[in-house]
C-alpha cells in the first residue's frame, strides 16, 4: 500500500491557542490509549476566545491514536473553517457535519465548558439504549447522581435545528446521556472533561457487566447516594482531578509525546 505525506505551511499559534492545541491532542491520545474510540466517528473538541466562537475539532478521517496538535481545525460556530491552511488543501482540513452540530451546540450555550467530549463506547450506547438509564449501583455512577442529563435520540445529528434542545436537556449540568448512540461529557479544563468522561464510561462498563451476572442488584439508599455525589463535589476534588490529570498525561508522554507536534 502506497502512504501518501501530506505536507502543510508551518503556522505559529499564540500561547493560549497553543496550550489548547497540546490538550486537545492529549484528549484524543488519552480516549484512545483507553479504547473509547470508534474509528473515525465521535469527536472532542476545545473552545479558543475570539469572535465567531472559535473551536478546535479533529479533522474528519483521522484516527485518534495519531491525532496531533497540527491536526485539529478551527472552527466557527457557523460550521466556517477559518484555518488559514485550508486555503492550499481544504480536503485536508474538513470536519464531520453530525460532530459539528453537537460540539457548536454545546460552545454556544455554555461558556463554562471549554472541553466538549462525546464517545460510542459499547457500554455506553448498551445503557443509552436501557430504559432506565444509569443506574446508581456503584461508587463510579454516584457520581452523576441527579446530575446527569439525557437527550432522546433524533437520527444521525445534521439538522442544526437539534442545537437548541441538545442543550436545553443538557442544562446546567457537564454529562449527558445520548438516548440509543452513546456519551457525552464536558469540562471547564482538559482534566475535568477527561475526568468526567472517564468516570460515566466505568460506571456504564460496570452496570453492562453487573446486569449480565443475573443476579439482584444492591441499590444504596437515596441519602447515600446523594451525600456521595456531594462528596464527588467538594473543594478538594479539583485538585485530586488535576493530580490524576499529570497521572494520565504520563501515560502518553511515554508511549507518544509526538501529539504536541
């Protein structure tokens, strides 16, 4: 098989965009080192400032694994390319249309969550397709306990007209359950997003497996549950996800630290 090299104009970023770039590529090296990948589908994204609601997006047909910082193409709300290095290979730099209505959606309403991460993992579309949702049967699903949006399912995502009740149902909250097609999590930084994401997929792996068992499931009483969540909330967690953010970015740093090129 003959590789083709792609070759593109060397473009200098300013320092935020830059570091935005690196942990947008982290993401991406981290989501497929633990296998949350489904070949060239799913996207996360980062929101830059800047008028028009800049984002950073993976260009469409590139696998995780070998995403770099080079690689993510910026974005406008309106779904405009306005990387400069399109203008000499846009094919290069095109982005996937149902990818894109999700991620705008979320950029354009909610300020807050700068990271934007949505998955096809098989444990989370088997609980997107359960009637019931996620349960609250382990520590890793209390987490999201009254704290977790769902969104019912309206066909492959390409009217933009679905923006609006995307983010009506996902509200105030950074999870969100994409009733029969998978997972979405969002986070003010890089860490919180990973983390997020990180914690609905065990808690969705554990439930699949649990249920297959056939055995009774204990469910904790509704104070625990919620003084869990709570616990999930307090001041020392930022911290503790900024520690295993470090943890995880060593991960690849090992086995590929070319995704910061």
């Amino acid at each position: 098989m003959q590789t083709i090299q792609v070759t593109t104009p060397e473009v200098s970023w300013d320092a935020i965009e830059r570091q935005t770039r690196n942990d947008l590529a982290a993401l991406y090296r981290l989501l497929a080192h633990f296998r949350m990948t489904d070949m060239i589908d799913t996207h996360i994204s980062a929101r830059l400032p800047g008028d028009g609601l800049p984002f950073l997006i993976n260009r469409y047909g590139s696998l995780f694994h070998e995403i770099q910082a080079s690689d993510l193409v910026k974005v406008d709300f309106a779904g405009n390319v306005i990387d400069e290095r399109a203008d000499a290979n846009p094919d290069r730099f095109r982005v996937n249309a149902a990818g894109f209505t999700i991620h705008s959606a979320i950029h354009l309403a909610r300020p807050d969550l700068h990271f934007v991460i949505h998955t096809h993992t098989s444990a989370g579309i088997a609980v997107s397709a359960q009637r019931n949702g996620l349960l609250p049967i382990s520590q890793h699903a209390l987490k999201f306990y009254g704290r977790l949006a769902y969104h019912d399912y309206e066909g492959i995502a390409l009217d933009l007209g679905e923006r609006e009740r995307l983010v009506h149902d996902l509200g105030t909250r950074k999870a969100m359950i994409l009733r029969n097609h998978g997972l979405l999590a969002a986070g003010e930084s890089a860490a919180e997003a990973f983390h997020e994401i990180y914690m609905l997929e065990r808690a969705c792996q554990a439930q699949i497996q649990a249920m297959s068992g056939g055995a009774s499931l204990i469910v904790p009483g509704a104070d625990v549950c919620e003084r869990t969540a709570r616990q999930f909330e307090m001041d020392s967690s930022s911290g503790i996800i900024d520690t295993a953010w470090s943890a995880e970015l060593r991960l690849i740093d090992d086995a590929c630290p070319n995704y910061r090129a």
